[in-house]
C-alpha cells in the first residue's frame, strides 16, 4: 500500500518549532515570573533545577560530558550565566562512526534571580556531570528609624 504524503518547505518544521518554544516561554515566564530563565534549548539543552530556601538558593544543572576547564560561570547581585563547551572526540582508527546521537559543541543558560544574592559567599561544584552552585541570598540592610528635630 502507498501512502501520499505533502511534502513541506524546507524551514517549515523549524518555523513552527520556533514559534511553539517561544509560545510554551511566555507562558512559562508568566506562570512563574521569580525566575526567568534565558538560553537556547533547541540543539544543546542544560536542564536545570533551582531550590529556594530561607537564606540561599542551590541551582543544579545537568553538564554530562564536560569537563571543568572547559566551563565557565558569570556571576553578579541579580543572576548567573553558566557557559559550557562539549568538545567532540576524535579517533585514529579508519572505521567511521555509523551513528551518533551526542551533541557537542558551545551552549549556555542565565537564571535570573528575584532576590540579590551574595556574589562572594556563592560557590560552585561539578561532580559527576552535575553542576550544583549554592548562592546564598543577601540580606537586606535593616534601615535605621531615625528621628529629627524640627528647626
């Protein structure tokens, strides 16, 4: 049996693609606003995992494959942008490679931060491809009642 089937244009899966993942982003940000997250999800993702506490948040983001130097983190009061670089391997022998479902090559996330955090107390550690960073929040400054004199 034959089937007919409508051959589409050749950016049109990726125009739809595109307009779903920017659909299901709004409506992500809209329902969660305290956290707005930023970075291209289409060709290497970097799922991520955030945990608020009292005085801290602990992100953690999946990095299977990467290596420490080959990661780097930006950090200010308001956010943190993880940069990662999974480099391809190559191999001497003359048999090529019959099927490969990895991704390499430069990817990044931002998480931006409802509260200031404490830039130089937040650490991080990468272990067993999980970056887990811990950015602990800062505190408000407590602002004094003062009172004046009327002259």
């Amino acid at each position: 049996m034959k089937y007919l089937i409508k051959k589409t244009p050749d950016g049109f899966i990726k125009t739809v693609n595109d307009e779903i993942h920017s659909i299901l982003s709004r409506n992500f940000d809209s329902l969660f606003p305290e956290f707005i997250f930023s970075g291209e999800m289409d060709t290497l993702a970097m799922p991520v995992e955030i945990h608020e506490k009292d005085n801290e948040y602990k992100i953690k983001a999946e990095l299977p494959g990467v290596k420490k130097e080959d990661l780097e983190i930006e950090i200010d009061k308001n956010h943190v942008k993880i940069t990662a670089k999974k480099i391809e391997e190559h191999y001497n022998d003359t048999k090529s490679c019959r099927k490969s479902e990895f991704k390499y090559g430069d990817f990044s996330r931002a998480v931006y931060f409802p509260q200031e955090i404490n830039v130089e107390k937040t650490t991080a550690k990468l272990e067993n491809g999980v970056l887990c960073l811990d950015a602990p929040k800062e505190q408000p400054n407590k602002e004094e009642i003062k009172k004046l004199k009327v002259l």
